[in-house]
C-alpha cells in the first residue's frame, strides 16, 4: 500500500493505473454487493414464508393432537363400557 506521501510523488501515469485500479475493484465491489443484497432479500422473504408455514402447521399439529385426545378419551370409555356390560350379561 502507499502511504500518502508515496501518492503526491506518483507520475501522472501511475496515478491513472491507481485510479483505475481503485475504480475498477470498487466496481466489483459494488456488483458483489448487489449481489449479496439480492441474496438477503430472497432469504428473507423465504424465511417469511417458512416461519408462516411453521406457524400452520403448528395449529394443523395442534389441532390434530386435540382430535387425537377426543378419539383417545372415547376409545377408553368404549372399553370401560364394554367391560361393564360383559359382566352385566355374564351376570344374567
């Protein structure tokens, strides 16, 4: 790197090839950052739309757990009533 000194004392020439250099890496620069900026905001908006999809899925979960229980809890009173009634008729 040159320090400020070594750029005063640089022919007009080198100066050119440094200003030419510079312009041409902060192109670059430039592009890659548009580029890395694209980047964001598409995985921004995909982690948008996922966090939405967790959120319902979560419910659907949710709400299947809760059917579940329902099905479960009746299932266990089928059985109590069954049992009831086979020794109601192994009574008789």
């Amino acid at each position: 790197m040159y320090t400020n000194d070594d750029l005063r004392n640089l022919s007009a020439d080198e100066k050119k090839r440094q200003s030419h250099s510079i312009r041409m890496q902060m192109t670059v620069l430039e592009s890659d950052q548009r580029k890395l900026q694209s980047e964001q905001k598409l995985l921004d908006a995909e982690i948008r739309k996922l966090k939405t999809e967790k959120e319902r899925l979560e419910i659907d979960v949710n709400k299947k757990e809760e059917s579940y229980k329902k099905i479960k809890n009746q299932t266990i009173q089928n059985e109590e009533e069954l049992k009831r009634l086979r020794k109601r008729l192994n009574f008789l």
